[in-house]
C-alpha cells in the first residue's frame, strides 16, 4: 500500500517508516513561523489525515466534501491512527466517533 505524509515546511515524505512519520506528527509541535501548521498523511485510498497543533485531527476524503474531526487527541493516539492509516485499516478509522461535517 501507499501513502504520503505531508510536514509543517511542506515537505513530501513517500511511504516513510513509522519513525519519520513520528517525526512529522511531533513537528507540528516544535515549528514556529511554518507555512502550514499542520502535518498530514494521505493513503492512496484517497483518505487524509490532518493533525495540527491544537490537537485537532481531521479525516476527508479527497474525492469527498464530509469532512470528520476528533478533539483533544493526544499525539501518541493522532500517530496511532496515522499507522492505521497508512497500513489501509479505513474500517478501524472510520469507527471512532467523529464529528461529522465540521
């Protein structure tokens, strides 16, 4: 399977290992003055996962207007779903209780 993360400086990491994909989800956190406050990962699924500074994590579909947030999730539970992610378990993604249509 493949998938991309996306870090605070822009930068575009193709299929990194869950040490880089840590490194890119704890970069939201330690980065003053980026252009984008916010770190990523998209699965060739077309499912995107957004994690930002406030904790925040938010799941779209880039074929899809619905966008689903979770609140005040700890930086160890965002990169577990970033694994989740990047291994293809949308089923294991999609059951946790978003809020839909933010």
């Amino acid at each position: 399977m493949a998938y991309h993360s996306t870090d605070v400086y822009g930068i575009t990491h193709i299929n990194p290992d869950e040490a880089i994909l840590r490194d890119v989800l704890e970069g939201v956190f330690d980065a003053e003055d980026v252009p984008h406050p916010d770190a990523s990962i998209m699965h060739d699924s077309g499912w995107i996962l957004t994690y930002s500074h406030s904790r925040c994590l938010i799941l779209e579909h880039a074929d899809n207007d619905q966008i689903r947030l979770l609140r005040n999730v700890l930086p160890n539970q965002a990169l577990q779903y970033w694994y989740w992610l990047a291994r293809g378990q949308i089923t294991a993604l999609l059951n946790l209780e978003w809020v839909d249509n933010v």
